[in-house]
C-alpha cells in the first residue's frame, strides 16, 4: 500500500513520505531498545542525508548515526551485505557512545551473547548467540539446520 501512495505523488511529496517512514522506523526501532529519540532530529538529519532542505539543525549523535546508517541502507540495499557494511553501520549506530568497548566488529568475549528479560534472580533467555569465534564464518554462511515439520505447531 505505501509503494501503491508513493507511486502516484510528486518527487518533494514522496521525499517528505520518505523521511517520515523512515524517521519513524528509526524512533520504533530505537524506542525496543530503551532509546527515545528525538523525531525532528532525526528528520533533520534524515533531510540532510538525501540533500533536502531543512536539514540545517543541530542534530545529536544518536539521532544523527541512526539518520546517517538508515540513509546508506536506503541507497545500498540491492549490494550484498559484507561484514565491512554491517560494521560500518554499526558504527554509525553507536555514534557519540563511549561506554563500548566492541564497536565496529565482531563480539570477542568469552561469554555467549544472549538476549534476556525478567528480574535478576530468574532471567529467562530468549537467544544465545553461537560463541564469538564462530560468528565471522557463520554470519554470512550460516548452518542451515533441518526443521522438523512433526514438532511445529499446527
């Protein structure tokens, strides 16, 4: 439906339905990870990624790199992903961070990676990731296991 709309609006229309989309995926996306961001900022600097007016303010570094990662992917979708691009974005992402140690490059810790939620004495773990010395081989060449058609539910 949104192609159907873009398809039939004027090239400032469609820029001004692209920024919004795309500003809104970026607050979404940003709001499951805890992170509230600034929705003009990063139309802003949405804007000026794309070289529209209006792009002329102040944006902090957190709504400016997620502007600036959503932009590329915007303009590099159809190339093949490479571990140069995904950090690269990465990069973008953190920018303005300096409480990270592993920015721009595979995890190195001995410790699995995993995604958790629940209070500390009972966390429930809802990914673990395969161990960082596995992930530059399995990323873009991952181990397709079979699926067992008998056990998923109907």
């Amino acid at each position: 439906m949104f192609l159907g709309v873009a398809r039939h609006l004027g090239p400032a229309d469609r820029d001004v339905l692209k920024v919004e989309a795309m500003s809104t995926e970026a607050l979404k996306t940003s709001e499951i990870e805890g992170e509230i961001l600034d929705r003009p900022s990063v139309q802003s600097s949405l804007r000026k990624q794309f070289g529209l007016a209006g792009g002329d303010r102040r944006v902090p570094p957190a709504e400016q790199g997620i502007a600036e990662m959503l932009a590329d992917l915007y303009k590099t979708f159809a190339r093949p992903l490479s571990d140069k691009q995904l950090f690269a974005w990465y990069n973008m992402l953190m920018r303005g961070r300096n409480d990270l140690t592993d920015v721009g490059r595979y995890w190195t810790g001995e410790e699995p990676m995993q995604v958790v939620s629940g209070a500390l004495h009972n966390p429930k773990v809802h990914f673990e990731a395969p161990p960082s010395s596995r992930m530059p081989r399995e990323i873009f060449h991952p181990v397709v296991q079979p699926i067992n058609v008998a056990a998923c539910p109907h």
